[in-house]
C-alpha cells in the first residue's frame, strides 16, 4: 500500500511563462504585510526583556527578576500581564481574518494584521506561476522573518540609550511598514482569478487575459486562462464557510485546520515572544540576551532564503519530513541540556548558555525553511477557488488562537514544568512529522486548478472523496431526471 506523498502529485499542466518584473513588484507590496507582522513578534517579545520597559509597566516583575533571590530561574517573568501584553494582538486578528475570505484580496493587504495574514498568501499564490509558486508564496515568511530580525536589531540599538526610554521607539515604528503596505495596496492588481470569479462576464475575461499576458510575460496565456474560467464555472460563491464543511472537502478542511495547529506547538513562538527573556532567564545579560535573539533570527532568514530556492525542486513533503526531525532532535537537546546544567536558584555556565543559543538557531532554522513557510503555501494551493479564501480565513485563525493560547502560557508552563516544556514540544513535533508522512501529498508545481487530482490518488483521502462523488452522482442524476420529466410535461 502506497502511505501519504509516496503518491507524487500528477504532473501539471506546463503553462509556460516566467516570473516578470510585475510579480516581483506586486508580491514585494503584498509581501510586506509580512515585514509588519514581523516586526509586531520581534518587537514584542524584546521591549518585555527591557529593564525600563518592565519597571515602569510591569514592576512586580522587575523586582522579581532583579531582587527576589527565591524565586526559581524558571518562574522570574511568570506574569499574567506580561503574558497578555504579549499575546492580546492575535486575539484581534483572530476575529478580522474570519471577515476577511468575502472582500477583495488587494483591499485587505492594507487593513489589520488578520487581514493581511489572510489575504496575502494567497494573493501570491494566485499571482505566482504554478512551476514558481512556492518559491514567490514562501516569500511571506521570508518577509516575517526580516520583520522579526528588523525589530531584534532595533531593540539591541535603542536599550543602549541613556534614560530608558529606547522602547518607545521600537514601538512606535511599527508605522513605518504599516504606512508602506497600505499606499502601496492601493496601486496593487487584483488577481486573474478574483477578476473571474466576483465580477464575470466576457469583458472581465479579457481583462483577466491581459493581466495574465502581463504577468507571465507572453500572449500564450489561453491554457491557464480556460483552467481559471472552468474552475470559475464550476464555483458557488455565496457560502464557502458552509462549502468547506461538505465531505468532498474534507481533506482540505483537516489540512487547514491541523497544519497551522502544528505550526504552533512546536513552539516556535516560543522563540519569536520570548527569545531575549528566555536567554536572559539561563543567565544572559539584557545586552547579550537582545543579541542572542538577533543571532537566532539571522539563522531563520537564511533559512527561508534556502527554502525559497529549494522548495519547487524537492517538493514540500520533504522539506516537512527534514525540518520536523531537526526541530525534534533540537528541542531534546535544549531539554537535555536545561535538565543537567540549569539549576532554579543561581546561574548557568556561559558556555552552556552559548550551546543552548546553538542549538535555537538549529531549531529556527529547521523550522524557517519547513513548517514556517510551508503553512502558508500548503493550505492555499490545496482549496478550489469556492473555498479558497475559506479555507485560508481558517489556517490564519487557528493561527492566531493557538498564539494567543501559547503566549499566554508558556511562561506559567516553563515555570511548572521548567525542562520538560521543551520534551512537551519535541513530543508535538513527533505527532506532526508523522501527520506529514501519512497524510499530506506532494503538490509541487501542480496547478492550483488541478489539485483535485491528488485527492483521488491518495491512500487514505480518496476514499472520503470517491464515496462522497458516488453519494452526489446520484443526487445529479435525480435531478437531471426531474428535468427530464418537467420539460416533457411541458411539451
């Protein structure tokens, strides 16, 4: 028996063509949406490592980290209202994003992070050529990566000023990336399958033509174009949350609700909230601390820039499969090494502070070219066009809320089970490399239009699919009879 994406995909369709100046411009705009949800997780977790930042919001824990020598290492920023400074944002984007899936795409990549996160995977996916569209959809998380490392730069410069006030800096430019992504919004296209889809009619495929000529960057457009007006055809628009929830769909629904579920237990935001708390907690100072942080997302972005570059020649599964055994083997050893070297009242040794930061660059950077880009460019070329937006609205969502449920608890878990939240994470991290193995199948380079194929040639999921078309055949056929029998009665 065939398991999970030893099924490759089908080959796809050649459509030709080749990634214009046009895209790049467009997904640069669309792509820093990334760049301010980056900065929002960098700058976050920074200032609540910053000793002015903590004495003048959050003084109990100031004085628990500087004076209270009882307090285990593992519990000195365990604060409820630390937790919620940090985590309350995702909360809000939670909610946005579930509005998001019925307006335009190019509107939203200007409003909110929940929004932005929705809407702008699959702006780029939409707009990608099908043999680059993992390389230009990664591009986001590349994006939140030099947002995150933007933001780590700027909170080692400013906790250098004198007075303290160097986090009121860090907060507020913010600004900067919002006030790009929303003038350059405006001068943004819509995508060819939105131009089909909301506003029909022939005149709209021709200009649906036009934009594609224009991207592609030749006049052979016409395959991709049918593919894009068949799928259209074949599409109802009006309810695609209650379209999501029909069997036919459910491989999709799973994916979109499981994959962005595993992306957060591995506990990689661990790592983008808390990094230079976390370092600063085995023993680094609030200068060393900040630069670890830094070190850690220079692993990342590098580690995005080779998933872009590999991901359309080796496909996703195996990106999946490599960084969840580097993300496992990581998190063991940090638990390790906390478990033997780290003791709750007193210090850590330096050198195992420093293999500690060793082994989170191993971590982010298994995660930065798997399961951090691949969770945007998975559930997004899976969906049909009826639920696409749906099902995106879905993975943003389950994204924010397992953030906002993790940067509520990590630091109460990390003082309960202090070693062992490392050994919970690696544990999750096993449960979802096996999830990959058996359940998702390889979809590189295979149009978005035609993804239905690998549902039907799936070990598992072809099962759900075949009995849910044999169960609508009939349905079909029935209906095509009562037409039948109501134009012979007429006649």
């Amino acid at each position: 028996m065939a398991i999970g994406g030893f099924v490759e995909a089908p080959a796809g369709a050649d459509y030709g063509g080749r990634v214009t100046s046009f895209v790049v411009l467009s997904c640069i705009v669309a792509g820093s949406g990334g760049i301010l949800f980056g900065y929002d997780l960098g700058i976050s977790g920074g200032v609540t490592s910053m000793e002015s930042f903590l004495r003048k919001f959050f003084p109990d824990v100031y004085h628990q980290m500087k004076g209270d020598k009882d307090v285990s290492n593992y519990c000195r920023f365990d604060s409820e209202l630390l937790t919620v400074f940090t985590s309350s944002l995702y909360i809000a984007g939670l909610v946005a994003t579930l509005f998001a899936s019925s307006v335009t795409r190019r509107i939203l990549l200007g409003v909110g992070l929940g929004f932005t996160n929705q809407s702008i995977p699959l702006y780029l996916s939409e707009m990608a050529p099908p043999q680059y569209r993992g390389a230009i959809n990664n591009g986001f998380e590349l994006c939140i990566s030099i947002g995150i490392l933007i933001a780590n730069l700027i909170n080692y410069g400013v906790e250098k000023i004198a007075g303290g006030w160097g986090w009121r800096i860090s907060l507020s430019l913010a600004a900067v990336p919002a006030a790009f992504l929303t003038v350059g919004a405006i001068y943004l296209p819509e995508t060819p399958s939105f131009i089909i889809q909301r506003r029909g009619g022939s005149n709209n495929v021709d200009e649906a033509r036009l934009l594609l000529q224009r991207l592609r960057g030749t006049t052979r457009v016409q395959k991709e174009l049918d593919d894009l007006v068949s799928a259209t055809r074949t599409t109802t628009t009006g309810r695609p949350f209650r379209t999501i929830l029909r069997r036919k769909y459910r491989p999709q629904l799973v994916i979109a609700l499981l994959v962005p579920f595993f992306n957060q237990v591995t506990g990689i935001n661990v790592i983008n909230f808390y990094a230079p708390v976390m370092f600063r907690t085995i023993g680094l100072k609030e200068s060393a601390s900040l630069m670890s942080a830094v070190v850690t997302r220079v692993c990342a972005t590098a580690a995005n820039v080779v998933a872009m570059v590999v991901v359309d020649r080796f496909g996703r599964r195996k990106l999946f499969l490599v960084g969840g055994v580097q993300m496992i083997l990581s998190q063991a050893m940090v638990g390790a090494v906390l478990a033997a070297k780290f003791q709750e009242h007193g210090g850590m040794e330096k050198e195992y502070a420093y293999l500690v930061l060793v082994i989170m660059c191993v971590f982010v950077a298994g995660f930065a070219w798997s399961w951090g880009p691949l969770t945007y460019l998975v559930p997004t070329e899976i969906c049909p066009l009826e639920i696409r937006s749906a099902g995106q609205s879905v993975v943003i969502a389950v994204i924010f809320f397992v953030t906002f449920l993790i940067g509520q608890t990590f630091l109460a878990m990390l003082c309960h089970l202090k070693f062992g939240t490392f050994f919970l994470f690696g544990g999750w991290v096993c449960v979802m490399t096996l999830f990959v193995y058996f359940f998702l199948p390889e979809t590189k380079q295979l149009p978005m239009e035609q993804m239905e194929q690998v549902w039907r040639t799936h070990w598992f999921w072809k099962r759900i699919v075949d009995e849910d078309a044999a169960g609508e055949q009939p349905r079909e056929e029935a209906a095509g009879t009562i037409a039948l029998s109501s134009t012979s009665t007429t006649t």
